[in-house]
C-alpha cells in the first residue's frame, strides 16, 4: 500500500568519529529538522572507534522531536576508513525503515542541516525523484577563523566551481534537471529511498570517496537523482579531518600549498567541463585561476547573450515598503561563492 508523503519515515544515517566537539550541534539541527516533518525521525549515529567524549555526548543527549539511537563500534583494522563506517551508519538506520517508500537519509557529524532540510528533501522525492544530493555549504564563521588568505582562495574555488554548474548545465542540458541545479554529491547531505539502497546492494565501501561511489551505484541502477539548492546544509571547513582524503585534507591542502603549485581535480577549460578525460597538465593552480574564472565568465556572458528570451520582459509596479515580508533576504553560498 503506497506510503502517504507526510507519513514518510525518515532514517537519518550519521557516522562519527572523535565528535564530541560538532556533535551536540549537529544532532540539535536535525531535531528541529525533525520538528517540521509529520512523520517518524530516527537518528541512528555509528560511534567509529571514538577516543574522546563522543560516546559520553551521546549518552547523555535527549531530542524532543527524533528518536536517537545510537552504536559505539571498534572497526577491523582493514576497514578503518569512511568507506565502512558510513555503510554500517546507513544499514543500521536503513533496519529502522518499515516501507520500501520510506527515506534513508546521511550527514556528517561536523555539518548542521538547515530547518527545512528534511521536508524540502522529501518534497523532492514526492515530485518522482528516487535520491537528492543536497548542496554543502561553509559556515562563515570557520572560514573566518582560517583567516584572509585562505578565505581569498576559498573564495576563488567556489566563484570557479559555480561557473562550471552554470556551464556544464548549459552545454549539457539534463531533460529531467534543468538549471538552478548544482553538480556536488558528498556525504553531507544524501538521501535515498529505502528501495532503491536495497536494489543497489547497500552502500559501496571504498577508503576515499565513498559518497560518490554511492551515487554512481544510483545512477547504473537507472534512479533519478536531483541536485536541488533549496536542500541545504552547513559544514566545517576544518583543515583536520577523520576521515584521510577527506575534505578536510582538501582544505588544508589549498590553504598551505603553493601560489603556482597544481590544484586537486580543479582543471582549465575545456577539459574542466569533462575532468575524466584531463590529465596532470590541465590542472590550474591559485596563479592561474583568477584567469581561468575571467574566461568562464566571459563564456557565460556570451551564451547568455546568444540565447533567445525565456520569457516576454513586462513592466511591473515598484514594490513599496508595506509590501515587503519583514524578512531579509539570505545570500546562498558554497565555499564563499553566490548563487542566483
């Protein structure tokens, strides 16, 4: 019997390790997350080999709105990596799901959803979707705390990174995902039907990069995912990771390397736009990027240009002041950069 949307269950899978410190924060975002959806919520969080306060928190943690519950476990030696501690994360929460049409849903420890997070997702999914990559967003505050030089060149990324959405979606148009779309797919924010992660025999378990290997399991299953922006969530921008390869790695590796040393997976046009086919000296570097994003302007412009109008340009009355909602208008960021 099909599940009515507002009745949906929601698992939200959350792996950690050593947390104590993001933990309490996290768990408190989906708790009001929880509040704002009609169905069940469960957290269930897998304790991964913890040596700090992390099961303590755990313990003494009460939600008023998601049921917690919660496994301290001591992984194998080979399989002390992210790759295995999100697998047991999402089959644990996945054996809370009663109905093929319920959500299985993953974060990170060091990540707050945004209050709409869960009902935003799961309206994606009652409009045909079967998985959501949500869009990760940096806290400003940690940016800050790394200071000015690398906040300039967290910045540069993201103006880079957004220029590519805009291009790859324009040049390479999805039928069923048109632009405002965005192309991340992380651990941060994953959500998938109980259904389809059992058709695709659970979580892949690779050391690095096992958010994508996920997804790419999605898509040879013929799934539909969307990229929506409206699914938000804000990460760390930690430069001392748990997880080896990891993002934070990522960051402090952009933040100490090199003004002309080569940046990682960041390419030069056009190869940027197929990063499978580039090679080691397509890669850009902090010297060279500010060129590259005046080029990807320059080619958004152009296209924007020779597009026909969406839409026949009115007139419209200027919106007086009483008119307003009250309620000021929030810039959207990744990394540090805007989107429309």
């Amino acid at each position: 019997m099909p599940i009515a949307p507002d009745l949906r269950h929601i698992a939200v899978a959350l792996p950690a390790k050593n947390e104590e410190q993001d933990l309490p924060a996290c768990l408190a975002a989906l708790d009001i997350a929880a509040m704002h959806h009609n169905g069940p919520v469960t957290l269930v969080v897998l304790a991964n080999d913890c040596s700090d306060a992390t099961v303590s928190v755990l313990r003494k943690t009460r939600l008023r709105y998601a049921r917690l519950r919660w496994h301290a476990v001591s992984m194998l030696p080979g399989a002390r990596h992210a790759g295995w501690a999100r697998r047991l994360a999402f089959d644990a929460a996945v054996a809370t799901l009663p109905h093929d049409t319920d959500i299985l849903a993953s974060t990170d420890a060091d990540t707050c959803v945004a209050p709409d997070w869960i009902v935003r997702t799961v309206a994606h999914f009652d409009a045909g979707c079967d998985a959501v990559a949500g869009r990760a967003l940096t806290r400003r505050i940690d940016r800050a705390a790394l200071g000015v030089a690398a906040a300039r060149r967290l910045n540069l990324l993201g103006r880079y990174y957004t220029a590519l959405d805009w291009l790859r979606a324009d040049l390479a148009p999805i039928r069923d995902e048109p632009w405002p779309r965005h192309f991340y797919e992380g651990g941060a924010s994953i959500a998938l039907t109980r259904g389809l992660y059992h058709r695709i025999g659970g979580a892949p378990t690779p050391p690095v990069a096992e958010d994508r290997a996920l997804f790419a399991a999605v898509r040879r299953a013929g799934a539909l995912v969307r990229h929506p922006l409206d699914v938000r969530v804000f990460t760390s921008s930690r430069i001392e990771g748990r997880a080896p390869g990891g993002m934070a790695d990522a960051f402090a590796c952009w933040i100490a390397q090199a003004e002309d040393a080569p940046l990682h997976e960041t390419y030069a046009f056009p190869m940027a736009l197929d990063p499978a086919s580039a090679a080691g000296r397509d890669r850009l570097s902090f010297a060279t990027l500010p060129a590259a994003i005046a080029t990807a302007g320059a080619m958004i412009r152009a296209r924007r240009s020779a597009a026909a109008p969406q839409v026949e340009p009115i007139l419209v009355p200027a919106i007086l002041e009483r008119d307003r909602d009250g309620s000021p208008e929030q810039d959207a960021e990744l990394a540090d950069r805007r989107v429309a």
